[in-house]
C-alpha cells in the first residue's frame, strides 16, 4: 500500500473501501473541525488582546477574560482536535483494516450530538459555568452528553481495529486505539472525582492536573501521532526508519505520559513529592519525542505541501517536549511558573505540534475522502506559511513575554502596573501573531468549503453514474 | 505487537498506574485532612466560610478570576512570594479542606489572594475591593457591569460608592453595587491564612526546595 504519489489527480483516485461507507460521516467530522477552529481563533483573538488592553470589550460579561479563555480553550480542544482527530483516525483505521468504516450511521450520530454538546458548552461557558480547571472548562452537564456521542463515534474505530485483516498492527494503529479507548475513562474519571463527589481541597487541582496532562498524552498528542504515522510514510514514498524503536515510544508515552501532570504544582500546598514525580516523568518522556523524531525525520526533507504542515508540527511536537522537560526544573519552573510563558508551552504543543501535523493528514485525507482535489492550491501554500509564521511569532514573542513577567515576578519590588508596562509590546506582537494564526485558519475554511461545494455540484451527476456501473 | 487483548490490557494498565500513583495515593495521603483544633484558644482552623462569602466563592468561579489569580503562596525559595506580603507562610494543604470548588490558578497575571484579607501592615477593606471592582487597575479590567447606576431619591443610599473625577455618577445618580459584588467582596474579605499550622514551616536549618 504505497500512495507516494502527489499530483491531485492520482491523489482523488486514492479510494479503498474506507471511503464508500465513511465519507459523509467523515467529512462531517472534518467540516465541523474546520469551524471550530475558526471560532476559538476568534476567541484566542479577543483573549490576546485583553491581556495587552484589558478595557476591551470589558463591560460585556460574556466575553471577560476568564470566560472568553474557557471558550476559547475548550473550542479548540474539543471542537477543533476532538472532532479532526477522531475523523481522522477512524478512517486511518478503516483504510488500515482494508474493510469497510462499520457503524458509520454511529459516526455521524455521535458526532452530530458531540458538536451539540461542544455548542452547550460554550454557551454555559459564556453564562459563566466555569470550572476553572484548564483543559477540563466543561460545564458539569455537557459531560455525559460528550461521554455518550463519543461512544457513538469510537465504536467505528474499535470495529475496524477489531475486523482488521491482517493481525499485524501498525503505529497508527496502536495510537489510535489508545487515543479512542482512554478518552472516556479520562472524562469520567474527571467527572466522578471532581464534579459528582468532589474531592476534598486541593486534590481536586491534583486530579485536574492529571485530567489535563492526560488529556494532552493519552488523547490529544495519540491522536495527532496517529496522523502523522500514517501519512509521512505515504506522503514521503519512503519505510518510517528505526521503526522497532516506535513500540518503545509508544509505551513510554503511555505509561509515563500521565504522571506528569503535577510539575505545574511546583512549590504549591500539595505533598512535594507528587511534583518530583512529575519532574522525573517529564524528562523520561524526552524519550518519546526522540523516538517520534527519529521514526518521523524524513517528513523534514519536504516534498508536498502537506508534508511541510507535518515536518512544523514534527518540529514543534518534538522542541514542546523538550521545552517542558527543561522549564519542569525546579530552578525554571520558579521563573516560568503563573507567567504568560505557559500560554507559549501550550500553543507549541496544542497548536505548533498536534494542529500542523492534523493539517498535512487533512489536506492528505479530504481529496481521498472526497474523491476530488482541493479547489486551491494557492490556499494551501498560503495557509503553510503564515500558519509557521503565526507558530513562531505568537509562541516567541508570548515566551519572551513570560520571561519577562517572571524575571519581575520574582522581585518583590517591581508592582503588577510596572509588570503590566514592560509585557506590553511583547503581548501586542502576541496578539499580532494570534491574528496570523487566524487568517491561516480561515483559508483552510474557505477552501475546505470550495472543495467540498464545489465538487457534490461536479460530481452528483457522475458519481451516480459510477455507483449504477 | 500482534495480541489484541494484551495490547488493551497495556493500554488500561498505563492509564490504571498513573490513576493509583498520583490521584488514589495522595487522595489517601491527605484525602481526609481535618481541621487544625488550637487548645489555647479552644477554635478549629481553618474557618468555615459564612454563607455570603460561599456565595462569593460561586461569583469569583464564574467570572474566572482565577485565569488571572493564584490562591497559594509558594515555599520559600519561589519566588518572590512572601517578600511581597501575600502570606507570612506558605500555603498547606489545610487551608483548603473547607473550600467547595478550590480555586488555586495558574497564571500571576494579577496578584496572589490566599491571604488578601489578612495581609501585614495594612489588608484592603470592602470599600477598597469595590472600587477596584469598579474602576480597574493596571491589567485588572474594571468589572462595571457588577454595579448599577441608580437615580438618587430622597436621600442618597449608603452603600453607593464615593467615586471622584471622571468615574462620578451624574448629579442626581449614585452607583451601588449589586448583590453579586457584595458577595464577591465578602468571599474576598473571607481570604485569610493568618493561622500558622505546625506544618506550614519547613523544618528549620533546611534550605528551601527552589534554592541551590
């Protein structure tokens, strides 16, 4: 199964049994992705500038800050990665088992109730239902409707992973699996321990602290390496290198990734030894990411545009990791800690790391999905790069803005209106690169739109045709 | 990796171990903290919070103060945190056992509040909170919408706030804070770690963690 090949036109002729039961359930999946990143681009937006001019936009309750970064957050989270992750494993693993996507009216079910419950959620979000844990900005009764349309959803991944024809797993696969198997007990372990009997005092910043690390190395960062995996190799024409290695990666990132939760607790009122742990996790995950890195490499040497999404997100996934592993040390962490330059950490990971690679499979997926290839180009090209030179701007100018706040923090003489001055022009140069981010978003959006209109108007008549041959 | 059953085993296994080593083991470590019971003064520490600071709890929550504020004062040797006077000692876990949803945060963009109401020499009253409340101050933006403009009939109410230049009301209109306001100011004034638990101090001669 080789796809090397990148003109369009081979690329639209890419078809496996995947496609005839999963492409409409699919490219729902993907659509509602693309909308979603555009909306939390606009709430990252308003929130990157408040940080800079905190009178904007401040006498409307719904959009203060901390409501704004919960919707903004959770938009992107759930509504961008859950709904593009997930669309796109279940087809890597429907193409992968060479069989038919089974269940795809559960698909489309469960997505359909999963975009509902992303749309509530915002909504209470704006009225002000916070629960003040990052990454777990879910009011209390969007939880089991999430749970629920999940299920819907993962049962397609679990039935192809199930009836695969050849015994023999790949690395897209076991990512995948991970990915669609951990999430729900992630979630309801959260919802049980933090919103049905909540534990006492500050376990419950434990337990979000291991929701949201877990989130980010059970779910999010599988999801976006399932992508990858699976289309560098095809996209490349060339055997991933020192493949024997990637189980080792694999596990590392599974067994490690949860206990690193806690290294944002550094110095708080919680038992010191749950943040050592943490730290010591943190630099053993350095493993994973060379693993990734050295299994992953040749996405580097470039070849489409899809692949350069792919060898950003490489880069970015594999620099987030080390960054964290050195900023996890106490003496770092001690300056870093409370300060803008997490908000940096983040967007490396989230955004410069899982987001690209997720962009190069879609722009891989959607033409095979479709049967048609993308309406622009153009477009593509013009998303690459100011997509790279949002990442580099935004997550530069907001680490120089931690520094910074820290470096000030740390003198007790220098008052926050002082603090507030000197991170001024790094954040309006922030808030410059959230804008970039933004429009990159929306040229995906415009030409996922004309990619997908125009082609139903093309292809209704002659698609018919093929169906009836 | 071809066994389908052991692979799902693996899976359930690695979430299973960092469920038990973080969460379960420090649940059973300080999961039933009691109150601190003082012989000298025959009281329990910390305080329960009173019903209108509860109340404010809800309000700090839903307006995310705690995207910009922490409520825990670092060990020493982090930071600037004591030398700042948010707290003569760092903060424990006791401190929290009473609070329904604890707030603790992660980003200083404004200042720390474990101890706000009961910072040395001098902790900011009801009438300072509100009209910080009010006006804003550096990158805290103000919070107008807490408060309502009123016509002033027959005498001029006494909760209305004394605002000078630009900020004052119309002639004939004072601006009084809503009930929400009040109890977030009375959840504000309820911040206070004054206590010291044998805990609180590390031991003595020991350097702080952060130090080298």
């Amino acid at each position: 199964m080789t796809h090397a090949s990148t003109s369009p036109s081979a690329d639209s002729a890419d078809q496996t049994p995947a496609e005839s039961t999963g492409r409409y359930p699919l490219l729902y999946l993907l659509g509602s992705s693309v909308l979603w990143l555009v909306v939390s681009g606009v709430f990252a937006l308003i929130t990157s500038i408040q940080l800079h001019t905190p009178s904007f936009l401040a006498e409307c309750p719904v959009l203060s800050y901390g409501r704004v970064r919960a919707m903004a957050e959770t938009s992107f989270i759930y509504g961008w990665i859950g709904n593009v992750g997930l669309g796109l494993a279940l087809w890597i693993l429907a193409r992968l088992s060479g069989e038919k996507l089974r269940g795809a009216n559960w698909v489309f079910v469960g997505a359909l109730f999963w975009n509902l419950a992303v749309t509530v959620a915002l909504g209470g979000l704006a009225l002000g239902d916070l629960t003040s844990i990052s990454m777990y900005q879910l009011p209390s009764y969007v939880q089991p409707l999430l749970f629920c349309s999940y299920g819907g959803i993962a049962v397609a991944g679990l039935l192809s992973w199930t009836g695969r024809r050849r015994e023999m797993m790949f690395a897209s696969q076991w990512y995948a699996i991970a990915a669609l198997f951990l999430f729900p007990w992630l979630l309801s372990i959260a919802y049980v321990m933090l919103e049905c009997s909540p534990v006492r005092g500050v376990l419950q910043a434990v337990v979000g602290g291991w929701y949201a690390q877990g989130l980010w190395t059970l779910w999010i960062a599988p999801l976006a390496l399932t992508a990858a995996y699976y289309v560098v190799p095809r996209m490349s024409g060339k055997v991933i290198p020192a493949y024997d290695s990637a189980a080792l990666g694999f596990w590392t990132l599974l067994v490690v990734g949860g206990w690193t939760g806690a290294r944002h607790l550094i110095g708080g009122p919680i038992p010191a030894w749950i943040s050592s742990v943490a730290i010591v996790m943190t630099v053993t995950l350095v493993f994973h990411y060379i693993v990734v890195f050295l299994n992953l490499r040749m996405a580097l040497k470039g070849g489409s545009l899809s692949l350069g999404f792919v060898a950003i997100g490489l880069i970015c996934y594999v620099a987030g990791g080390f960054v964290d592993a050195l900023t996890s040390m106490r003496a770092y962490a001690a300056i870093t800690q409370f300060t803008v330059y997490e908000d940096a950490q983040k967007l490396l990971a989230l955004y410069g790391g899982a987001s690209m690679m997720f962009f190069g499979a879609l722009y891989f997926a959607l033409p095979r999905l479709k049967g048609a290839a993308w309406s622009s180009g153009a477009l593509i090209k013009g998303q690459l790069i100011l997509s790279a030179v949002g990442i580099l701007v935004t997550v530069l100018s907001l680490a120089a803005a931690g520094l910074v706040q820290g470096n000030a923090l740390a003198d007790a003489k220098v008052n926050f209106s002082d603090i507030a001055v000197q991170m001024r022009p790094y954040l309006l140069v922030a808030s410059a690169g959230q804008f970039i981010i933004l429009t990159s978003s929306l040229l995906l959006a415009v030409n996922f739109l004309k990619t997908v209109i125009t082609c139903c108007c093309k292809s209704d008549s002659s698609k018919e045709g093929a169906l009836a041959s | 990796m071809k066994n389908g059953s052991l692979f799902f085993l693996g899976l359930f296994a690695a979430l299973g171990l960092a469920w038990v080593g973080i969460v379960v083991s420090s649940n059973a470590q300080i999961g039933s903290l009691a109150g601190y019971y003082d012989d000298t003064d025959s009281t329990s520490y910390p305080a329960r919070p009173s019903g209108l600071a509860a109340q404010g709890a809800l309000v700090y929550k839903d307006l995310g103060c705690a995207s910009c504020h922490t409520q825990q004062v670092r060990r020493p040797g982090f930071g600037s945190d004591q030398d700042r006077g948010w707290g003569e000692r760092q903060s424990v876990a006791r401190d929290y056992i009473y609070q329904t949803s604890v707030q603790l945060g992660e980003s200083r963009i404004g200042q720390d509040l474990t101890n706000l109401a009961g910072r040395k020499p001098s902790a900011p009253d009801q009438d300072d909170l509100l009209h910080m409340l009010y006006q804003g101050q550096g990158a805290m933006p103000s919070y107008q919408f807490l408060f309502e403009t009123h016509k002033i009939q027959g005498e001029a109410s006494s909760e209305a706030l004394k605002l000078t230049g630009k900020q004052k009301p119309q002639s004939g209109f004072e601006i009084i804070p809503t009930t929400r306001a009040k109890e977030l100011v009375a959840y504000l004034l309820s911040l206070n770690t004054t206590y010291d638990y044998p805990e609180a101090h590390p031991v003595a001669g020991a350097k702080g963690e952060g130090e080298k």
